[in-house]
C-alpha cells in the first residue's frame, strides 16, 4: 500500500473526485449566459412594472375600501375623518341585508 502512495503515477490531484477536482467547472455547469440588455431596455421594463403596480392599486383600493365600508356601524360610515379600518368592526349590515333580501339565496342561485 506504501508502494502506491509513492508512485509517482498516481499523484495526490489524481486520486480525488471528479467534483472536489475541479469546483469551477462544478459551479457554473448547467447555466447558461445571457448576454446583458441595453439601459433602455432595463428602463423600459421598470416604467412598465411601475404602470402595472399603479394601475392594481387603483383597482384594488375601492375594493378594499367597499369591504371596510360594509364592515363599519352606521355611525362610523359618516364619521370624518373617514377611517380605512373600522373600530368596531361589525356584521350587522350583511344580517340586515340577509332580512331585507335572501341575499344568500340569491347568491346561490
């Protein structure tokens, strides 16, 4: 065994895995480079991302106000400043529609 560990063919480099070997090769196998886009692109992409995210939010802000409306005492609905979230929050406009229409009814059908 002494014989193998001194014969100069067999060289500590030889002797490791593949993978401890050659760690460069390893860590970049299986990607691919993209060549980098132009500024303008970049830009452009960015002012596109910012119109999208204005235009969610000013489809889901009266959403969002609707639900905290429906949610507020009658008392809190005219209070100003108006509040987004109700203290306290309540369900009594859902019962009192519930006896004014069969709302659930209506929404199963």
């Amino acid at each position: 065994m002494t014989s193998e560990v001194n014969d100069p063919a067999v060289t500590e480099s030889s002797a490791r895995p593949a993978s401890i070997h050659k760690p460069e090769k390893a860590a970049t196998e299986g990607r691919v480079e993209h060549p980098r886009r132009p500024l303008g692109a970049r830009v452009g992409t960015w002012v596109a991302v910012g119109l999208l995210l204005a235009g969610a939010l000013t489809m889901i802000l009266p959403f969002i106000w609707t639900v905290s409306t429906s949610l507020k005492t009658d008392q809190t609905v005219r209070e100003i400043p108006p509040q987004l979230v109700p203290d306290p929050a309540t369900l009594d406009s859902y019962r009192e529609l519930n006896e004014e229409l069969p709302f659930w009814r209506i929404l199963a059908n």
